[in-house]
C-alpha cells in the first residue's frame, strides 16, 4: 500500500503504535546510553532490542513469564 500523503502515513502509525504498544521510558545517567549503545551494536542488536532481550532474561531468570 503506498501512500502519496506522508502525513497521513505518519498518523496511521502512530495510531497503529498508540493501540497496541506500551510505552516505557529510561533515564539512565550522562553517558551511559553510549556504553549500552556500543553494546547493543556489538551484539547486533538495536539499542530498544537490546534493552527488552535484557529485561526479558531477567525476568526469565526470576521465574517471571513474559507473554
């Protein structure tokens, strides 16, 4: 589906996001989004992907489900 109006492109995904995801913000300390960041990247992995396979393990390791 190709969209001519970027405009409205933008809001349908927003709306998309708005309806099926939640938002959780971080603030860590000056400097330290590099450090993961540089880790993220040496694994492959976005900086969100890293962040949320991370909170997964733990998780996992504390017996906590994740559906």
């Amino acid at each position: 589906m190709a969209y001519k109006d970027r405009k409205k492109l933008i809001e349908k995904i927003n709306v998309y996001n708005l309806e099926n995801y939640d938002r959780v913000v971080i603030m860590v300390p000056k400097g330290q989004k590099s450090v993961i960041k540089a880790a993220a990247d040496s694994a492959g992995e976005s900086l969100g992907g890293y962040i949320k396979k991370a909170i997964q393990e733990r998780m996992a390791k504390g017996g906590i489900k994740n559906e």
